[in-house]
C-alpha cells in the first residue's frame, strides 16, 4: 500500500495501456493492483458563501501550497448583505411593529370615517342603539323575535262554539295543540256536526307535526275506515311513528298488529317487545297479553314465574281474570319458583308507571288480541 504523499502525485495510467497489458485468459497472474484512490473528502463550506464545484474523484489530489493571510483574506467570500445589517430578533420585531401600526394610520386617516372624529363617534353610537334595540326585542318576543301564538287547552272557552273558534284560529296559523284538539272536536261532534273527513284532515296536520297522539288517532280512522278509506298497512305505519314518539297506546295497537300479522309481518318476539313498552306505561291490556305470552312461550321463552308476575301486575289494575290465573300458577309452583315469583312481580310492580288518562287522552279504545 503507498503512502498518501505517493497518492496525491500519483498519475492515472493511461486505459489503451491497461488493456494491452491484460494478461491471457486462464493465466494466474492478474496484474498489479491499481494504484490507491485518493479519498472523497467533502469541504466545510461558508452556509452564506457559493458552493464550489466538487472535485471529480478521478482526478489527482492537488498540492496543498501556504497562502498568505492578505491574499486569504482577500479572495474570502463576501458575508451577503441581508447577514450583516439583520438586526437581532426582538430589535427587528419592534422595528417591524412600528412600521406596520404607521402604515395602518397612515390607510386609516385617508378613509373620511376615520379621517372625522365626529363621524366615527356617531358611528359608534348609532351601532350601541342597534344592538340594544335587538336585546330589547329578543328579551321581549318582538317583531322578527316574536314566536307564534300558543293556544293551550286550558285557554280556551267554555262554551263549544267559541271552542271550535277559538282552536279554528290556531290550527289556521299551524299550531300542533290547536289542530289536534280541532280533530277531536270534529270526531265527537262537539259544538260542531260529527265529521270523520275533516277530523282526519286535522289528525294528519298534527301528525304532520310529529304529535305523537295524532299519529295514534290517525292510525285509528285508517284501521277503522273514518273519514279515510281503510288501510292496515297505513294504520300500522302510523302506529309506529305515534309508539316511538312513546305514546303507550299505540305501543299497544303496534304489538297487536304484530301479534296478527296486521298490515306487518307477524312476529310474536317483536309483539312481546312492544307490549312491554306498553305495559310498563300502565296499559292493563299490555300487562295481560304478555302475562298470556309467558304463559305459553309465544315470542318469549314460557316461564310461569314471568307469566305470574304480569297477571299479578295486570290484576293489581283491576283485571279479576288475571288475579285468578295469576292465583292458580302460585299454587302450583314450587316454594322456590314461589320465592322468585314474588320478587320478580315486586320489580314488576315498581317498573309499572302511570296509566294513560281516558277520555280525551284516547279516541278510540285499544284493538284487542286474540291468544
């Protein structure tokens, strides 16, 4: 191996040489090695000077010759402008502030608004008076801020014919309460002619509205042909937009038109489903059917002790015929099952809430289902 000094003055042999001196194929002697490359030694460069061409690799090392400091300092890059006069970092923020806030003055005070300072004092004022002025209103419900007009039950007259004008008025300007009540009116013939056309006109306008009880009513008038023509399917649609509204009632209607396979497809799971529902809002009914579904693991497993739980709870409403049954399986169960029993109608009992109200609260009586 030579040495670096040898390296550097070394000379490349010329190829049309190399290749006259290759020895024959198959002869062991491979030549003489090639004479040591110099190594590729990158140079540390200025970031702000130019960037010199790289040095070919190829190429023989030059001779490293003294240079005097004058001429090195003479043939150094110069430093680029921009490096020698930026000032430091928080010199040239505040610079940079201040001319900004001049130029902003300077826009400003040719704009005449700005220019007056009375202008821009009444402007000033004027725009307080507007947002006060729209405080005020949407405080006090006025103008644009105004909502419609409420027609609640309790409002309205005693006498039946200003009744019907007094929800007459409200149903024109589209309140929901006001249609459904003007519905009812035309379905009982109160203070008017009894009118199942118009009465379901009205339903479906509350309906419309997303009532829950007007979606139950107009799936009433469609399963019983009033003022519509008769429509199951129909009916059950309605019956379950009012049951996921969560009016109880059509909880009930729903489960049963699952349990016949009316205007839906029959499924007894789906039915038990729902006359849950029903039956934990304290619909007497609902308690009943699913008492009947436990009893005979329709949709649900058979289980005496839920069947027992439910007649217990529907009998605890009033019905006798589920006390007595409810009293004959818990003769015939086991003291333990009779153990669980008690329990679970407990849980029954505390899960029940309040039975929906009668009268106006319904139009029409829940459809039965037949076991």
């Amino acid at each position: 191996m030579s040495s670096p000094s040898d390296a550097a003055g070394a000379t490349l042999p010329d190829p049309d040489a190399r290749a006259d001196a290759r020895p024959p194929v198959g002869d062991d002697d491979h030549g003489e090695p090639v004479v040591d490359l110099p190594p590729l030694i990158e140079p540390k460069l200025d970031p702000f000077a130019s960037r010199p061409p790289r040095r070919s690799f190829l190429a023989p090392a030059a001779e490293k010759t003294a240079v005097a400091p004058q001429e090195q300092a003479a043939s150094a890059p110069a430093t680029p402008e921009l490096a020698e006069l930026a000032p430091p970092e928080t010199a040239r923020s505040s610079v940079g502030s201040r001319e900004v806030m001049k130029r902003w003055l300077v826009k400003l005070d040719a704009v005449p608004l700005f220019a007056n300072r009375t202008r821009m004092i009444a402007a000033a004022i004027i725009c307080a008076a507007l947002v006060a002025l729209v405080v005020i209103a949407h405080s006090r419900h006025l103008g644009p801020f105004a909502g419609a007009r409420q027609y609640p039950v309790a409002a309205a007259p005693a006498d039946p014919a200003q009744r019907v004008a007094y929800f007459q008025q409200g149903a024109a300007a589209g309140d929901a309460n006001a249609e459904l009540e003007l519905a009812i009116i035309y379905a009982k013939g109160q203070g008017v002619a009894q009118d199942y056309a118009a009465s379901a006109n009205w339903f479906r306008a509350a309906a419309n509205h997303g009532v829950p009880r007007a979606q139950y009513d107009l799936g009433v008038m469609y399963e019983r042909g009033r003022g519509v023509k008769s429509d199951l399917t129909e009916a059950a649609n309605w019956y379950l937009k009012s049951a996921q509204g969560g009016y109880p009632l059509a909880q009930y209607n729903l489960a049963v038109c699952y349990t016949k396979g009316q205007g839906v497809r029959q499924d007894l799971a789906e039915a038990a489903l729902w006359y849950r529902r029903a039956a934990t809002q304290g619909v007497v009914q609902a308690m009943t059917n699913l008492a009947v579904m436990y009893d005979k693991g329709d949709g649900v497993g058979a289980s005496q002790v839920d069947a027992y739980a439910w007649y217990r709870a529907a009998g605890r409403h009033g019905d006798q015929n589920s006390e007595h049954r409810a009293e004959y399986l818990y003769k015939n169960m086991e003291q333990l099952d009779q153990i669980h029993a008690e329990a679970l109608s407990s849980d029954v009992g505390n899960s029940i809430h309040d039975s929906p109200a009668d009268g106006d609260a319904a139009l029409a009586a829940p459809v039965t289902a037949q076991h």
